[in-house]
C-alpha cells in the first residue's frame, strides 16, 4: 500500500519560498512512479504543479514562471518541492502523488493513483 | 493549455438515482482521460483512467464512457456513500489539467 505524508511550513511570507516535502512509503523512490505534485484551491480549483523521476527528468506547469524546483532524496524516499517569490496566490491546500508512469497509445503518460492527504500553505505576512 | 469544462457543476438526486456527469476537452484528447471522486477533507481518489476503465477496487456502479473531446461518468443506483465531487483531468499532454468539479448532493 502506497502512502505519502506531506510536511512543511503552514505559512510562509510573501516573496519568501514555500517548501514542502512527501515522505514515500510502500513504494521505492526508484521505481516506476512520477512522483507529482499538485495543488488545490477555492479559486483555481486542482492544479498541477509539476512531477519528477528518480533520474531527476522533470515536468513543470509553465504557469508557475520558473518559480519551481524539485528534486529527489533517494537516501530518504521522499522528494520535495520549492516554490520561489511566494504571492497570495500560491495558498492552497498542497498535495504529493504518486503517479505510476506509462507509455501507450503514442504517448508516455503518468496516473494521478496515490495521494497524500495534503497540506494547507497560507502565504500572508 | 487544454481545457476542461464539467457540466453540471453541482446536482441533487436521490440514492438509487442514474447519475450522469459530462466533461468536455477543448480539444482532441483521444481517451486520455480520468475520473476523481473528492469527499470533504479528504484528497481526490482516482476512479477511472482511459476514459472506461475503472480503478482496482472501484465499484462496478461507476463507469465512463467518451472519445476526443467529450466524455461521461455514469454512477448506476447512486449509493449513499457516492454523495462528493467529481472532476475529470486529461493526462493527453502537458500540463495534465483538471475539470472545476461536479457535486452531487442529496436531495
């Protein structure tokens, strides 16, 4: 069984950094996954962030202006993301997942499975 | 980015109802789609990927249906426990998008 824990600050000032980090279990780091985040909000509704494999090969949502890094801890399993130069913007309830990779149809493509139960981030001062 | 628009964004009905909620790609998106059931505090749950075929354990009253921009989720004799929201998201390129949620409420 595939599970996730997300921590991290609950709030963070505007302009600093948010991070967080999903600490995986039931599943190797290593393996076969996209490990993804995404995040959810009253005005934007589910938002994909960006995903990452355990080579370091990574996807990022251009909407979020090179603000956003993530990386991987083998040592630890988890991986981890950092949201540069915070705005209100940025609140939401932050989710990891891990998301098995596949390729078909033309396309490699990666399942939105397993989630963790999400973190709230306020950005406010 | 692609757009995907639900319809309705919320509905009553009773248990045993059909329920049928409608997604639409704002282009081809061939059957690159999924389902997510959200209860209140809890993290979306993946229903359906492909468009039709349903998650291990999910029950055989969900199905989905749909090809290249439009798709459905059909719950037969709604039960109790089925009363949440429920977005689709194309995985067919980057970024994966999400639907704004449909609610089915008890009515």
């Amino acid at each position: 069984q595939v599970q996730l824990q997300e921590s991290g600050p609950g709030l963070v000032k505007p302009s600093g950094t948010l991070s967080l980090t999903c600490a995986v279990s039931g599943a190797s780091i290593r393996g076969s996954y996209w490990w993804t985040w995404v995040r959810q909000s009253p005005g934007k509704g589910l938002e994909w962030i960006g995903q990452i494999y355990h080579d370091g090969n990574s996807n990022y949502n251009p909407s979020l202006n090179n603000r956003l890094t993530m990386s991987v801890d083998e040592s630890q399993n988890q991986f981890s993301l950092n949201l540069i130069s915070v705005t209100a913007a940025d609140t939401a309830l932050y989710y990891c997942v891990c998301a098995p990779g596949y390729c078909g149809s033309g396309r490699c493509y990666s399942l939105f499975r397993y989630w963790g139960q999400g973190t709230l981030v306020a950005v406010s001062s | 980015d692609i757009q995907m628009t639900q319809s309705p964004s919320s509905l009553s009905a009773s248990v045993g109802d059909r329920v049928t909620i409608t997604c639409r790609a704002s282009q081809d998106i061939s059957n690159f789609l999924a389902w997510f059931q959200q209860k209140p505090g809890k993290p979306p749950r993946s229903l359906i990927y492909a468009a039709s075929t349903l998650e291990n354990g999910v029950p055989s009253r969900f199905s989905g249906s749909g090809s290249g921009t439009d798709f459905t989720l059909t719950i037969n004799s709604l039960r109790p426990d089925d009363f949440a929201t429920y977005f689709c998201q194309h995985y067919y390129t980057y970024p994966p998008t999400f639907g704004g949620g449909t609610t089915v409420e008890m009515k």
